[in-house]
C-alpha cells in the first residue's frame, strides 16, 4: 500500500512538472522572449554600359532592411518586415522612379515599404501564412521574390501548405497584389509599364512528391489574374509538371508547361516551355548545361511564353535582356558552373539564344560573378559579378558590372 502511494505522489509530481513545463512552453510572452530581430544591409554599385544612344548608368545604393520574428505560441507566430532603399551620389540611371530617362536603367527606386507583415500557424502536418509575405515556388521560374534587386518582390494573400505524407506537399495560394520591385510609387513618374502593386486575383497550384531521392515530380497550375499590367497577354493559365533529381552526382531536370490565356487576358495564347538541365558535382565543382524553350506564336500583340512573376535575373542571363520573352519566343542553350576558389566561389555561364519560331540568332552571353565572406566579419558576404551580352539580332550590346557588400544578422 505504500509503495502505491509512493508512486501515486510521484506521477502526481511527475505530471505537474510537466503540466509547468507545457504551460512554460506555451507562454504567450513566448512570441516576444523566443523573438529575434531581423537586419539585413546591402550596398551595391551597379554599371550598364549599352551600345545606344542612352547614357551609361552608374548607381550606388544601399538597401536597409530591418525586421522581427516572433517565437511561437500554439503553433502561431509573427513577421514584420520593412525595406529602405537610398540613392548615394548622383542619380546617373534610371531607376523609373527618378525622371533620369536619358540613362540606361537600373531598376532599384529610391523609397521606404513594408516589405512583409504576416501571421502564420504551424501544424505538424503543415503551415498556413496570411499576410505580405515571400513566395517562392520550385527553381522560381514562374514565381519568385526576384530577391536581387534591392527592393524584393514580396505578394499580398494566403498561403496553405498540407503534407498528409512523407515526400508529399500540397501548396494552395491566393494572391490580390504583387508588390513589385519598381515600387514603392511616387506618383510622379509611374507608369502602367512599371507598376508598383500589379493588382488582380491569382491563384497557385503545386503539388510535390519526393517519390525516392532520385526523382521528385512537380505538378502545378498558375491562375495569374493581372488586371493593370501594361504587357499585352501577361493574365495566363500555365500548367506543367517538374522531373527532378541526382544520382551518384549527376543531376537532371525534365519540365514542360503550356500556358493559355486567363481572366480578361483578349489574347488568345496557346504557347509551350520546355528545359532539359543536366549537371554533375564533385568535389565542390557544379557544372551544368540545358536547354531552355519559351514559345512564340504569331498574331496580334504578344503571344509569347511569358513569366511575369518569375525571378527573371536567375534565368537567360544576368544581363537581363530578355525580361519579356520575345514575340518569336525564345531558345536558350546554356552551359556552365561553379567552384570553390581562394576561400570563395566562382561562377561562370555562357547562354546562345536563338528565336524559337524561325531559329534566328538574337545574341550571346558570358556571365561570371565571385563571391567570398569578408574576414573577420561575421554575416558579411562580397561580391563582384559581370555580364556582357553580345546581340545579333535581338536588342543592343549591353556590359553589366556589379560590386557588392552584404550584412545579415
């Protein structure tokens, strides 16, 4: 009998240390003691030398991003997140904010946003967000936070993710406003070609499975409802599936994607995407080659394979000529890699484009950028990055050279 007792009081006590421990665990005051602020500072030169009439650009600035995260209470937590963007020196490029349209662009306005202000609840068997928040589907080639320019593209709705199975993730999200890298607005210079806040009602569909290490399979339906942007044929339905994995160091992606029109889009699309990557690592050393596909379509207006919410600088080369595809489409056949070197990396690409509906030559492109952390300074990252675009048919010769200084915290 006593021993019963004993051990009565000893699960009493047992279970009222955990019941502390539960409660302790699910403070309310956990969202602000398990908080941790956020700062991030990037400083960049940018210079664009083209082969027109324009002047060449030369831009200094700085991007200020500070931010807090909550702890979690029930599952639930917190991001608040706000961006500045300075000009330093003179403003000798176009920012399509600043009037400077006698100079080639540089896509970084001056300005101060709310970068993203969510909530978001956390589930063992998946995750919820509503709110601005950052996106990014896959590669990012069809949605992206475009993260390299000093103002990001961040999106306004609800995102829903549900993973009933191991390997197995459902992603569902509704979108009212993208906010886009030429924002914030100033009133003065907006145009319906560089919008601030893309409004309309899109909705994203993804589907992944990780069926074994070797080969994960995508399926996805973009619904994009882009009511005020000025690009003819930009609000499209676009559904493909995604193939991707590696073996023993050899890596390998399949994707195909036909887009059609949607909402109020007048045009009537019917275009295709095609991409054949494959690559193979060792020792540290990434080389890649693909094969990329827009496809154009002749009629009225622009009925090209477009991506308008895509991180497009990640794609086709960094001198980013070919932001809106081309009405002949376009075919991207690259080659490249990257490799640790002197305590860094190096990266090196070479890009032929051709047209898609004629094979017309549009141009080349070598692109090469080194980054390394900044000794003794913890969260400093260096970069300096080039791209030289070298055109036949297809626009102007265009040199882009990049320094750059970023600190995360």
């Amino acid at each position: 009998m006593r021993m019963i007792k004993l051990s009565l009081l000893s699960l009493a006590v047992a279970s009222s240390t955990l019941s502390h421990a539960v409660v302790a665990e699910e403070a309310l005051s956990n969202l602000f003691t398990q908080g941790k602020p956020l700062l991030d500072v990037r400083y960049r030169y940018e210079h664009v030398d083209q082969d027109n009439a324009l002047n060449n650009a030369n831009a200094q600035t700085i991007r200020t991003r500070v931010g807090f995260q909550s702890g979690k209470w029930y599952g639930l937590s917190a991001l608040i997140e706000a961006d500045n963007v300075s000009r330093i020196g003179d403003a000798s490029y176009n920012s399509f904010r600043n009037g400077q349209t006698d100079y080639s662009v540089v896509a970084d306005p001056d300005g101060t946003e709310i970068n993203q202000a969510l909530l978001r609840y956390d589930h063992k068997y998946g995750s919820a967000v509503l709110g601005r928040q950052r996106i990014n589907l896959d590669n990012q080639r069809f949605v992206g936070g475009v993260a390299w320019r000093q103002n990001e593209q961040t999106y306004d709705g609800v995102l829903g993710q549900l993973k009933p199975l191991d390997g197995l993730t459902l992603t569902y999200a509704y979108i009212d406003n993208v906010n886009s890298i030429f924002g914030p607005g100033n009133g003065r210079f907006d145009t319906a070609a560089n919008q601030a806040n893309i409004e309309g009602h899109s909705h994203l569909l993804n589907v992944q499975y990780v069926l074994m290490p070797e080969l994960t399979a995508t399926a996805y339906q973009y619904r994009l409802g882009l009511d005020n942007l000025a690009a003819g044929g930009q609000s499209s339905k676009t559904t493909g599936l995604r193939l991707n994995g590696a073996v023993s160091g050899v890596s390998y992606v399949l994707e195909y994607a036909q887009q059609t029109e949607y909402a109020d889009n007048p045009l009537d699309l019917d275009s295709d995407y095609y991409l054949a990557e494959l690559g193979y690592t060792v020792k540290g050393v990434t080389l890649k080659g693909g094969y990329e596909v827009l496809g154009g379509d002749e009629g009225p207006g622009n009925r090209a394979f477009q991506t308008p919410l895509a991180t497009k600088h990640a794609f086709q080369g960094w001198a980013d000529i070919f932001l809106l595809t081309p009405p002949d489409g376009i075919k991207d056949a690259y080659v490249g890699g990257s490799a640790p070197l002197f305590g860094g990396t190096l990266a090196a690409w070479y890009h032929d484009f051709r047209a898609e509906r004629d094979s017309s030559q549009y141009g080349e492109e070598i692109d090469v950028s080194y980054a390394h952390a900044v000794p003794g300074v913890k969260g400093l990252v260096g970069l300096v990055k080039y791209a030289s675009y070298d055109a036949d048919d297809f626009a102007v010769d265009t040199d882009k050279f990049w320094v750059q200084l970023q600190y995360s915290y």
